[in-house]
C-alpha cells in the first residue's frame, strides 16, 4: 500500500488537530514534503526535536489567517513491544491536557503491507482509547472528568481492511474500558444482583441473549459448591448465562469467576489491601466485556458465557474450613480455606458448561495470589487440557498485547488435593504450587471438554499508569478472549 496522500486543503478544512506517526524522520520529511505541515516539520528538525532519543511526541502549531491547527507528531520506534498501543495511550492524555478533544490520525509509514497497516491501525486505536480511559469514581468534590469523549478518526485512505481495524481497535479498547468500570466500581455498588441488572439491560439492546439461575434454580440444578460460598452474604448468588448466535452447533463458552467482593469468609484475609477484592470479579468483567464487544463484532459463532456471580463473606450463616460440599457433578469437596473459593463457584459454572457439549471452554479468573508470585504483574497464567488450544493462546499473545506464559498442570498435584472425608479438598495444605494446584481442581468439573484456564489474579491492577495501561483496575483478559473467539475457525 502507498502512502496515504495529505491534501493541504483538507488539512486546513478540518477542526481536528494533526497527528503522524512515523519511524523514520527521512520519511516523514517526504511524506510533508510540499505541504504546509513541511514548514512545522523542518522548524521542528531545525531545534534538533524530531532526534529519534528525544520524548517520541511532539507537539506543534499550524497557523494561517484563519485556523491555528495543532500537530503531534508521534515517533514509534518499530523494535518496542506493545509500541503503537503504548504511544497512542501517552497521546490521549497529552492531547487531553492540551484540551484537544478532537484528533486525526494518519501514518507516515510508507513501506507496510496491508496486513501491518491494519494491525498497526488497529492497535492505535486500542491504546488511544484504553489511554484515555478514567474511572468516573463517586468525588464529589472535583470536576467531573470527562469522560472518553476524545475522538480519534483517520485521515487517509479508507478501505474495507482500515474501517474494519479501527472499529475492531475501537470496539475491543471500549470493551476492555467496560471491564475496568465494572472492576473499579465498589463492591457495595457493584453487587451479584446489579451485575445482572446491567447485563439485563445491556442484552435489550443487543444481539446477546440472557438467562439467570437464582439461588433457587441454583438449588434445583444442585449447584452446592457455587451455592455454600454465597451463604455467608445478604446479597443474594446468581449464575448468569448470555447466549450469542444460539444453533445446534457446538458452543465455544467463555466462564468468569464472579466474586464481587472476597473477605476470604471465614479463613478471613488480612485488613491490608483487601479493598482491592472488589475486583475479584475480574473474570467476570472480561467473560461480560467480550461478549458485549463479540455481539458488536457481529461473530457468526455460537457462544456462551457463563459468570458465578457471589459475595464471600464471614458470617453465623458462612460456609467453614472442613465443611464437606457436593458440586453438580456429585463430587465432594472438603473445604481447607473458605478463601480458595473462586475455585467453588467455578467447578458448578464448569458443570454447566459441560451439560452444552462444548467445542472449547476458556474460564477466566483472578484465581491465585500465587500467579502473581510466580509472573508479577506482567503476565498471566494459562493452563489446560489441550496443547493445542493453549498454542493457539500462546501464538496471539504478542498481536493481542497480553503476555500469558504456560504453567504445568502434571497429574501428580492431584496427589496434593486428596481429601480423606471427600473426593477433594479445595486447596492444597502443602501451599505448592498454588496456581496448578487451583488449575488442577478446576479440570475435575471440566469433564471430557477441551479447556483453557487463565489466571489473570497477576494483571489485575495498575499500581500506577504505565502506557495503555491505566492507574486502577485492568479488565485484562478482555481482548485475549475476543480475539480467542476471532481467531477460531
Ligand atoms: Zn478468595
């Protein structure tokens, strides 16, 4: 593909300000060459600004008789990782801070294929709007911040791939947006039954279909593991299910733990940073965000989600250690730790999930202390029962931006969960190996089904803001999920 030419009139017939990318400073002199821009570009190459070590944004203005027009010009260097993602975030709070609301893109990039403009084009997108991204929170005494009312378009040529790569960066950043409000949002707001109330709302107006099991369907269907971790709480427990493109054909179901707030129950956690638990319902918000994003996309697949939604709490009425509980599939389970509990109210989603005959299980989860341990805050922890399905987890990893490494799932941890009152314990004493081990106790509800399990307990908060990734609550897994659903054939 050519470079995309930049007609000076329709630059100066446009409000919004200016932006190129470009990785090469020759380039991008003879991408400007001729235009207005030029004389911005070579003021900004005289001062020696456009240096390739200097800060990779700069920032300029434009003016004739009648406009002043603003122009970033943003260097990416191609060697980073995540660089297109990472310099689009930075973007979207420079230009916030400069009150620019209103941005075109275009790149100065002139020897790509089409295949890389697209993932170029849509990774931009995607930082910018994940960039951009503020958690509205419940201040009372500051302005209200605005809310991802920036706009980014293109400036360019448009074909069917470069309209499609921006509405898919756009729509996949919005819906990991949607994940980090659900996560951010406190746990007394954010409660099982408003979680439903928000999904019930949101299928009115999409493609999405919904079913919930509340406490009694729950009870018919014997959901006793998913059940005992709720009985702690006043807020009722409920087991949604959305639908997307129901057929006979096999389903691929997606399943996000659901804990909207995890005191630990009665092995209660320590007082410190336990505030952050009010988004032990990460898996949740990214399993919700892709299916809404994945009804937006308009997939032709048949997909499922299925999201245990509780509340762990300590209580006269709380499950205990050494109470014995019978998941949906009649296997029991001796309780060890009330606070491996996300694991319990997945074994039940998992049964459900099996009863669909699936082709692929994915469950998500902000499962164990021990992945972050293990990874830090940089990865996340995939495991299964089929190599083939976590590969095709591992090859996307570097296009989608989220690292996930391979943990072992070796048959000898079952060793670590034997019970001598039930068919299971649900952790492990020994404290080894602990994301396995929680792995390992979820492949007993997964039946014959192929399976991946990520544990996304590692990235599930930004201490601070880092490129597109913004201070809060993460909603990472999001995108792994829909691009998993993408790619499938
Ligand atoms: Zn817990």
């Amino acid at each position: 593909m050519g470079l995309p030419t930049l007609d000076q009139a329709d630059f100066w017939k446009t409000k919004s300000a200016q932006v190129i990318v470009y990785t090469n400073t020759k380039q991008l002199k003879q991408f400007v060459n001729g235009q207005t821009l030029e004389k911005l570009v070579s003021h900004l190459a005289k001062k020696n600004q456009l240096s390739e070590s200097n800060d990779p944004i700069k920032e300029g203005l434009l003016a004739d008789s009648k406009t002043v027009q603003h122009v970033y010009c943003l260097y990416c260097d191609e060697t980073g990782r995540d660089i297109y993602r990472n310099i689009a975030a930075n973007l979207a709070r420079k230009a916030r801070k400069s009150q620019q609301h209103d941005l075109a893109i275009t790149l100065a990039i002139p020897s790509l294929d089409e295949s890389m403009t697209t993932i170029i084009i849509q990774q931009l997108y995607e930082g910018f709007y994940l960039g951009d991204y503020q958690y509205q929170g419940y201040q009372t005494m500051v302005p209200k911040k605005e809310k991802h009312n920036t706009k980014l378009s293109f400036y360019g040529i448009k074909n069917k791939e470069i309209t499609s790569a921006i509405k898919k960066g756009t729509i996949l950043a919005k819906a990991q947006n949607m994940a980090r409000d659900l996560a951010n949002t406190p746990a007394n707001y954010l409660t099982p039954k408003e979680f439903v109330s928000i999904a019930k709302k949101q299928c009115r107006n999409s493609a999405l279909s919904i079913k919930v099991y509340d406490k009694k369907a729950a009870q018919k269907k014997k959901m006793g593991s998913f059940l005992a971790v709720a009985q702690g709480s006043v807020q009722a427990p409920y087991m949604l299910e959305l639908t997307l493109n129901a057929s006979k054909k096999s389903p691929i179901i997606l399943v996000g733990k659901g804990v909207t707030f995890d005191t630990g129950g009665i092995s209660l956690k320590p007082s410190r940073s336990m505030s952050c638990m009010k988004g032990d319902m990460g898996g949740a918000a990214a399993v919700y965000a892709a299916m809404v994003a994945l009804a937006q996309l308009k997939t032709k697949h048949h997909v499922k989600a299925i999201i245990p939604l509780v509340e762990n709490m300590p209580s006269a009425m709380a499950y205990k250690p050494g109470d014995v509980i019978t998941a949906m599939n009649k296997k029991t389970i001796e309780v060890i730790n009330t606070d491996a509990e996300g694991r319990l109210i997945l074994a039940d989603a998992l049964c459900l999930a099996t009863t669909y005959k699936p082709k692929l299980i994915i469950d998500i989860a902000t499962l164990t202390g021990a992945c972050a341990v293990t990874l830090g805050d940089v990865a996340n922890a995939v495991l299964g029962n089929s190599q083939t399905a976590i590969n095709a987890f591992l090859n996307r990893q570097d296009e989608v931006g989220e690292r996930l490494w391979q943990l072992p799932l070796y048959d000898d941890y079952v060793d670590y969960l034997k019970s001598s009152v039930a068919d299971m314990t649900n952790c492990a004493e020994n404290r080894l190996a602990g994301t396995s081990t929680a792995a390992m106790f979820l492949k007993q509800f997964v039946d014959t089904s192929t399976w991946v399990h990520i544990d996304i307990a590692s990235t599930m908060e930004n201490k601070t803001t880092k490129g597109y990734h913004v201070k809060g609550m993460n909603g990472s897994g999001t995108r792994t999920l829909i691009e998993a659903i993408l790619a499938t054939p």
